[in-house]
C-alpha cells in the first residue's frame, strides 16, 4: 500500500510525502530495489544528488541489472 501511494504523490508531485512512503516501504522491505530507484528520483527532484546517488548504489547492489545505469 506504502508504494502504491508513493506512486500517486509521486505523479501529483507531492515529492515529500512519495519520500515518506517509500521510506516505509524500505524500512519494511529493506530489499526492495524499485523503492530505492525511486526514492532515488525523487531526491533528484528536490535537489537531493548524495542522497539520490545512495539510493541509487543500493539498488545497484541488491540488483546488478540496475549497474549500468548508476555506476
């Protein structure tokens, strides 16, 4: 439910409440790949870049299909 809510602040761009849900998400499925690209975004979006590139190193991680595209 977390991440489908994300989604949705996400597409009304209501960029700080998508990052509370997909925190939830992570604290409840640390391993949950698309949670931390997404999250990733969204720290893009509001200026975030360190955040973003841990995010983003993470997923790499627990995915390596996610590599290619953050190095």
């Amino acid at each position: 439910a977390y991440y489908l809510r994300a989604h949705a602040y996400k597409l009304s761009r209501q960029y700080q409440q998508a990052i509370v849900d997909f925190n939830s998400v992570i604290k409840l499925e640390p391993n949950h790949v698309d949670a931390y690209v997404n999250r990733g975004l969204l720290y893009m979006l509001t200026g975030e870049r360190p955040k973003a590139e841990k995010d983003w190193k993470k997923a790499s991680r627990l995915n390596p299909k996610y590599a290619e595209l953050f190095p």
